[in-house]
C-alpha cells in the first residue's frame, strides 16, 4: 500500500532541503517552481537552480528524493527547466543580504 502525498508534505520535504551554498532551503529560495502530486503516481517536481552550472544540482535533486522516500512515499520525477531563470525575490534577497533593487536584472 502506498502512502497519499499531499502537498503539504512535499513541501514540507523541500523545506528539509538547504542549498549548501546559500544555507537557505530549496522551497523558500523558490527553486520548487511546481509539484505535482497524485495517487498512486510519483510526485512531479519542476525546480530550477541558481545557475545552469550549480555544482550542487546533483546533492539538492539527491537530498529531495531522500526525503520523499523517508516519508514513505516514491521517488519523484524531476524537470529541470531555466525558464525562467531563477532571480530571488525580495525576502530571499533580504535574507541573504543582497540589495532589494538589482540592476543588472532590470
């Protein structure tokens, strides 16, 4: 018998998740762009990474399918997509200490 994910709860796995870079999770950095979850199927991730050329891409999508799995249910599916690219928001921003307004970006 499978475990019901609901999404609740894959968030809460991607709040487990801290960038090791940044020291802030995968969901609060806003690299979980969706997650689909529905019964008896995998949980579908669509995330992104701070750049195309993270060296943690790998550890984070590990990281992830190991809390999924901790918690019972299968190993999700990933898309990776830079589109769009990831840009902090303004929480993020203030939390890592960046400048709120970015004009390399505008």
């Amino acid at each position: 018998m499978s475990v019901l994910l609901t999404k609740e709860q894959a968030i809460d796995c991607f709040k487990q998740v801290v960038d090791p870079e940044l020291g802030l999770d995968v969901w609060t950095l806003g690299l979980i762009y969706e997650v689909k979850v529905e019964q008896a199927k995998k949980p579908r991730i669509k995330m992104t990474f701070t750049s195309p050329m993270c060296p943690y891409a790998p550890q984070l999508v590990s990281e992830i399918t190991s809390q999924f799995v901790a918690k019972g249910f299968p190993e999700p599916e990933f898309e990776f997509t830079f589109d769009p690219p990831w840009k902090p928001n303004e929480e993020v921003r203030v939390m890592l200490g960046l400048p709120l307004q970015d004009d390399h970006y505008q």
